[in-house]
C-alpha cells in the first residue's frame, strides 16, 4: 500500500475543526484530504485525523461527541427507570471458584455494586470467617484501577497480580507477601500478554520495550521479550530468557509445570496456532528445545507427571483431543491419545485427581465428562440446565474440584465436583430479584444464506405471544474461534421483563464446532459471519418473534465489526444498532498495537489484491454509502489499546455524513476505561442503561418501571 499525499492536522486545520465543533454541536466531522493506493485502487481516509488520540481536534471531537450523545440520551424520560432497575439486577454476591493454595482457599467476592470483585482467603472451601487479601477497589478512587489475573507461587506463599490501568491491555506486575500480608517493593511494567510462571525465588514474564513515542495506547506492541525478575531486585537487573529478534511480530507466553520442572514457552504469530518449546529447569543449560514447530495448530500443557506432558491440542483433530508428548522423545511418532477426539469440541481439560476434567460444547452448551488415563469415560456429571461451566479449579493429587456455572438465566454460581464419583453438589448460589420460571431458553436452528445450519438461543418469557411487535436484541460474535455460550446478563432480564425477546446466534467464525466452524468464516470466507448473522435476524422476523423496527443487534469487539457490517450491507433489517469497542477499518487495524495479530482470521489489506478487495468490500467504515441507516450507538472508551477507539471514531465520522433518514448515529466514549476487563460496576451500568434506554426508546417502546 503506497500512501499518496497527506496534508496531516496543521494549525489552520485544528482551528477550523474546534470552530466547527463548537458552533454546529458536531453533526459532520470535517474531512482531511488523504488517500492511499492499494493496488492500484485509490481509497479516500478523510478521518485520518481522528487516528491520533492525542490531539487538540480530536480531543474536541470526542468532547462534542460526547455532549451531543448524552444530550439526547438525558432527554429519554424512562433512563432513569431503568438505572434503577439495573442497580437492583446487579446487586447481588458474586463468587468465583476457590482455588486451592498452600493450606487455604482463596477466592473473589464481590458484595453487589462493588466497582472491583475482592480477594479473599478461607480455611475451608465454603465455610468459616473469610480473611481479606487484596482488595482493587483502594487502588483508585473511582475504581478504575483493577487487578487482572492474580498469580499464586507453587508453595502457595507470595502472590503476584496484575494491576491494570483505566482499562489498558498494559499491565504492572506487583507481588504480596501471603505469608507476612506485606506488598512487596517490587513493581514489573510494560508487561502485556504474557501471564506469570513462578519458579524458585521469582518468576518469568514477558514484556514489550518501553513506549519511547508517549503514544503507549496506540503504537504497534513488537520485540517482545521474555525475562525472569528475582523477588526484591529491580526490574532492570532482570534476566533475559528469550527473544526472537528476527520476527518482531511473534509474541510469547510462559508457564512452569506445577511440579516446577519445566518452563515452556508458546511462540505464536496470530490467535490461532502455537509452538511450543521446553526448557528443564533442573539443568544446567539454559537452551529451549522445540516440542512442536510451526503455528499451524493450537498446544496446551495441562499439566504432566515427569517427563510426560499432557496437551490440548487440534491437530489431526479440529474438535481437539488430549495427547500424552514426552518431553524426552517427543516427536510425533512418539505421542500417544489420551482423550480422543469426539464429534463434540473439547474445550478444556484439567488434570485432577488423577484423572481429567472434561468440558466440551455440544451445540454451544457445555457438558462435562471425567475420564481416566486410559481416555474411557468414567462420570458425567449432571449440569443444572443448559449453560456455561467456567473456570474448574483442583489439583492433581486432590479428589475435589471447584467450578461455576451460569445461564441465561441462572447468574454464575459456584459448585463442587467429586472428581471419583461425579457427585456435584452447590457451594453458592445468589439470590435474584427476579423469578427466572418466569421466563425459558430455547435453542432452534435455522439455514444461513448457504443452507448452513446454525444454533441460535432465544429467551424470553414463558408463552410469550409471538405477534412480531416484540422489542428483541440480537447478540453475536463470530470470529477467532470463541464460543458465545449462555451467560448472565442483568440488563437482558430488564429487556426480558419488559416482554422482550434476547437471541444470540451461535456463527460461523467461532469455536462452536471446532476449528471447521472456526475457519468457515475467516479471510476469504469472512462474509459467512455476515451471512449468518443476516440469517439469524430474517428468522426471527419470519417466526414472528419481532419485525425490523423492533429488532436491535449488538456485538462487541469482533462482534462490533459484525454489527457494523451488516448494518451496512443489511440497513433495512434493523432498528437499533450497537457496535462495541469494534474492529470496523478492515484496511488499516493491522497498524495499532497488536492488530497484527488478527491477521490469521481477517488477512491484511497489503497481503494481496484479492485480499484487499474483499476486506475493501465490507469494511464498515468504507462502506457507509448515502441512504437511510437505522438508529445507532456506537460505544467505546479512550483507554481501550486491544481495539483502538480511532476505529469507532472514524466509523461514527462515516456514517454521520452518510445518514439520509431520521434516526441518530451517535457514539458514546467513555473515559479512563479500555475494552472491557477491569471496567468499574458503576461504569458498566450507566453504559448498559444508555444502551438499553436508546435501544427501548428509538424502538417507540414503553418501559414499565417495576
């Protein structure tokens, strides 16, 4: 891609933009004359400007953008209404599964409408006084300091933490004291992407160089290293351990083996396929060996019993199968199945009690199973109703494991596994404010544009009439082989009191059928998601579940370029639309911190002519033509360094002047937050009640205060 001419952002340019700002409330962003050649095709980026945060013009955008969003949405009558509710269907106590270390149970809690969940420690899984550990919500005084993954030493004495920022993928790595409760000195920055792996007096990480531009949450992230820092040293004197000067794009993650042999490491290019090499720590060399090479498929370690390493992995087998590697002999005429594959996706599994905790998706809802070395199936645990199993916490010598579960309908609540006899039993369950027999989950399916059959859960009330005139929401993702399975959400039980319908469509592009489903909807196949997704949308109409007026879709990140492009391709079939935090400059997202590594799912526009055309063919940004577009609420934040909010600027610029009919476009930008992790509870309501206060509003819909 050869770019052509930019006059950039003069002083003269940054005038005319606050003055225009200010004086016409910002209804149409001016335009700087840029273009670039791709191929020979030249593309207009009049929005080039609004790429660089930092600016005078930019800063005034947001500023008007903001005012003019907010405006609108303060004069809705019912948004107070439904904060209040909101407030209500949020505040109940929320536990994560204990996790066992060193002689105690720790685990998160968040008491209702805490901005961040608190760390807590008990002698027993579900009893007795809880000792606090860590609590994120002193971090900060509006609570936009959070703790990412925390991090527990094998012995189970010091724990390291993530401390993260406004929301920024960035990350500072600080370290407590379990044994004494004292915070460590040590501080461990520009740390991202790379998880802890303790092993004897310290621990290995991976960092990024130093930000020497002071654009931090904007500058592509390459040369990542990774160093081990010894607890009560500083950073600078830590040791480097590994990096691949010759492919600055290749990022890595570490993990130790829990019986602290092994330190192994995962090159990866892109989010889907990794090496995987090892390192023996009881060695003198300090050499890695390659167990696997290229980054054609996924590897995980889940853990081993001396040399032997079991691992997830897809290859020869796109729903995913268990293998047993030696560390020793470890080349692929020596690997051995543990778990074979099924015609159901093998999501995770987790060495416990001898034996493996199985989860797998059917048709987007997991089940578990527990299976012996051998790979014979031994429980299966009964589930509470068709939902979402998250994180399984044991260990290998310990017959008991912890798990949640949560549906549509059912907030997460925690349980324990008899991993032996299969028994499951509750540990927590929260108490609601509203009755969830009031309302059921439904799977149907339905046949895409190309007669693909594809799931979609529907929720609403119990014998709720199907007249078409019901406010309905459809979420979706599609992409980077993630499964959307069940999940609580207040603000869908708000909808659904109001007689709502929420569908989420389960499409090509995702991780729902393994790597198949995975690669259907990638590079040259990306208009498969589109398709799906259009699909989803006419069948609900067609079963006369709503009609396009009342029909909202959303996504967000992935999901955002989703909404973004088939509210382009598709503007007729829906009344509201809600892109989140997306990826919506299908020709430039490679450019920004690590957007590089998207590629293996979208491609890139200099990759080829045949790529650019079709990325050119449905970018949302540069697909906004002239013409009728139904209400919009774009969202994003400033602090959001996975995708940056340029996307969503530019995007919002675009279809503002593109928009011939009534309906607003509006973006709303929220401060000191990033793409959604560590995001402060106040904060997330307010942005769900606009959502679902525009959405309710532009629909022509009535909300009943409860």
């Amino acid at each position: 891609m050869k770019k052509l001419y930019s006059i950039g952002v003069p002083v003269l340019f940054v005038a005319a933009v606050l003055f225009f700002l200010k004086k016409f409330q910002q209804t149409v962003t001016p335009q700087e004359n840029v273009q670039d050649d791709y191929f020979g095709t030249l593309v207009q980026d009049p929005y080039r400007w609004l790429e660089n945060p930092d600016t005078p013009a930019t800063r005034a955008w947001v500023t008007a953008q903001n005012a003019r969003t907010f405006s609108l949405l303060e004069k809705i009558p019912f948004r107070p209404a439904i904060a209040e509710r909101l407030t209500q269907l949020w505040n109940y106590e929320k536990l994560s599964a204990p996790s066992k270390e060193g002689d105690r149970y720790y685990f998160f809690k968040n008491d209702g409408l805490q901005n961040q969940s608190v760390l807590y420690a008990r002698r027993s899984p579900g009893e007795g006084e809880a000792e606090l550990v860590l609590d994120p919500n002193q971090l900060s005084e509006d609570g936009t300091v959070s703790v990412g993954a925390v991090y527990f030493s094998k012995d189970g004495r010091y724990l390291a933490y993530d401390v993260v920022d406004g929301g920024s993928d960035w990350r500072t790595i600080r370290v407590k004291d379990l044994q004494s409760g004292q915070n460590l000195p040590d501080a461990v920055e520009w740390t991202k992407f790379s998880g802890v792996a303790w092993s004897g007096e310290g621990f290995f990480y991976g960092s990024y160089p130093a930000d020497e531009n002071g654009r931090p949450l904007s500058d592509k992230n390459e040369n990542q290293q990774i160093k081990y820092h010894r607890l009560g040293t500083s950073q600078k004197d830590d040791e480097l351990v590994y990096e691949d000067r010759g492919h600055p794009d290749h990022g890595f993650s570490v993990q130790t083996t829990r019986d602290g042999r092994y330190l192994l490491l995962y090159p990866a290019r892109s989010t889907s396929g990794n090496a995987l090499l090892i390192r023996d720590l009881q060695s003198p060399g300090k050499t890695f060996r390659p167990i696997v090479d290229g980054f054609e498929h996924d590897f995980s370690v889940i853990g081993n019993e001396g040399s032997k390493l079991f691992v997830l992995t897809n290859r020869d087998a796109p729903t995913y199968r268990l293998i047993e590697i030696d560390a020793v002999r470890p080349e692929p005429q020596n690997w051995k199945t543990l778990v074979p594959a099924l015609e159901q996706v093998l999501t995770s599994a987790e060495h416990i009690g001898g034996r493996f905790v199985c989860l797998y998706l059917r048709d987007a809802a997991n089940e578990l199973r527990i299976c012996d070395r051998q790979g014979q199936v031994v429980q299966t645990p009964v589930l509470p109703e068709l939902g979402t199993v998250g994180t399984i916490n044991g260990k290998p010598d310990s017959d008991e494991a912890f798990f949640t579960f949560s549906s549509f309908l059912r907030p997460t609540s925690v349980f324990r596994l008899e991993v032996s006899t299969g028994a499951v039993s509750a540990l927590s369950a929260p108490r609601l404010t509203f009755d969830p027999n009031d309302y059921e989950t439904k799977q149907v399916f339905y046949a895409s544009a190309d007669g693909t059959r594809v799931p979609m859960f529907v929720t609403c009330k119990k014998n709720l009439p199907l007249d078409g005139k019901r406010p309905t929401l459809l979420y979706g993702y599609g992409g980077f082989n993630i499964s959307v399975t069940p999940a609580f959400k207040p603000q869908v039980i708000a909808l659904l009191e109001q007689g709502g319908v929420y569908a989420v469509a389960n499409i090509r592009g995702g991780g729902e059928y393994g790597e198949t489903w995975h690669k259907a909807g990638t590079k040259l196949q990306k208009k498969h998601v589109f398709e799906d997704f259009i699909s989803a949308a006419e069948f609900l109409v067609k079963q006369g579940y709503t009609q396009p007026k009342q029909l909202a879709i959303e996504g967000r990140s992935n999901g955002g370029l989703l909404v973004g492009a088939c509210m382009t391709m598709r503007p007729d079939l829906f009344g509201v639309c809600l892109p989140g935090v997306g990826v919506l400059d299908m020709l430039r997202y490679h450019r920004f911190t690590i957007g590089y590594f998207w590629a293996d799912d979208y491609g890139r526009s200099d990759e080829s002519r045949e790529m650019f055309d079709y990325l050119y063919s449905y970018s949302p940004v540069h697909n906004c033509r002239p013409c009728h577009y139904p209400a919009t609420l774009i969202t994003t934040a400033d602090h959001d360094d996975r995708v940056v909010p340029a996307h969503s600027y530019k995007f919002a610029a675009a279809l503002q002047a593109a928009q011939q009919g009534p309906e607003p476009c509006l973006i709303r930008i929220d401060v000191r937050a990033g793409h959604g992790a560590g995001k402060p509870t106040n904060m997330v309501i307010e942005e769900e009640t606009d959502k679902l206060a525009f959405m309710l509003d532009r629909m022509g819909s009535a909300y009943q205060a409860r």
